[in-house]
C-alpha cells in the first residue's frame, strides 16, 4: 500500500510535532541522566513519558474534535494559534530560566507525576490536531514512540554530555512549532 502526497504530508508534519513535543522529555532526561540513576528507573521513565505522550494528546484531540464540530470555520485558524502559543511558550520558558526546581524521582509515583507534566504539551498539541481531520492512532502513536526514545536518549545522553543540551533541544522544538502552527494561519 502506497502513501499519497497528502498521507506522506500529515505522516512528516506528524513527526515534527512529536518531536518537537518530545524536546521536554528529552531536556528533563538530560537532568535526569546527570543524577546517574539506575537503568531500571531510566526505563519506567521512558516507558512512563511514552505512555503519557499517547494519553494527553488523545485526550486532547476528542476535546477539539468536539470543538470543531461547534466551531466549524475557524476551527484550523485556532488550531494554528495554539500551536504558535505552545512553541512560544516553550521558547519563553527556556529564556525564563527558570531552573530552581529540582528534579526528583525517588518513587513510582513521582516518576508518573514527572512524566505527567512533560507531558502536558502533548494535551495542547493534541488539542490544535482535534480540530483538524489527523489521523488519530498515527499522532498518538508518534507521539509516544517519541516520547519515549527523546526521554531515553536524553537519560543516557545526560550521562554522558551533561545540562548544555537541554536548552538547545527545547529551543529547536519551540521554533518547529512555531513553523507549523504559522503554515496553517497563512
């Protein structure tokens, strides 16, 4: 079975947001690796981020299918605003700097609670994907395979470069959203 142009467009504008969105995994894995914490607990973080990048969004995109139905005309012109506000605030959060918070995860229910809230991007973007025809099941699965893999690979990354490419990785991502969210407001 072939792919069409179109198919192949959503498959590649799918992936860049999954990876954009997964550039908060990839940073708190960074930080994470640093601590050098065990292999076990580097893959239930992996495992647990996966899980809540397939989760959030799919929440969020029942939510702005529903909302799109009401709101019919301007349904993708939002769903392109909220895709600009959520890499703006990704790259706003890395100007912040807002560092003073220590990660911490001593237990399993920490470990959920840290995968839950870089995760909560993911809510957003599946919110904007709502309110366009995505192909659900490929936008949640993306999104926790990358989930998963950015959180791993910047467990074992922090390891062994340190903090220096967290930042990095988080301005990137905001700026891919940023593009997306622009290409469907022009």
């Amino acid at each position: 079975m072939e792919l069409t142009l179109i198919q192949w467009g959503q498959v590649m504008t799918l992936s860049m947001i999954a990876v954009a969105l997964g550039m908060d995994a990839f940073s708190m894995g960074i930080g994470l690796g640093l601590k050098r914490i065990p292999g076990s607990q580097m893959t239930l973080i992996s495992l647990s981020v996966g899980f809540f990048h397939i989760i959030m969004p799919l929440l969020g995109m029942g939510i702005g299918h529903f909302l799109s139905t009401l709101l019919k005309d301007i349904a993708v012109m939002l769903g392109g605003i909220m895709l600009c506000l959520l890499g703006l605030n990704m790259l706003y959060q890395v100007v912040k700097g807002d560092d003073s918070e220590e990660l911490q995860v001593q237990s399993f229910w920490q470990t959920l609670i840290l995968s839950l809230s870089v995760s909560m991007d993911s809510l957003s973007a599946g919110l904007s994907l709502g309110f366009f025809s995505t192909d659900m099941v490929l936008a949640v699965l993306l999104f926790g395979f990358a989930g998963l893999i950015m959180a791993g690979t910047g467990l074992m990354l922090g390891r062994i470069f340190g903090g220096w490419i967290g930042r990095y990785g988080e301005v990137i991502g905001g700026f891919i959203l940023l593009f997306l969210g622009g290409k469907f407001l022009f």
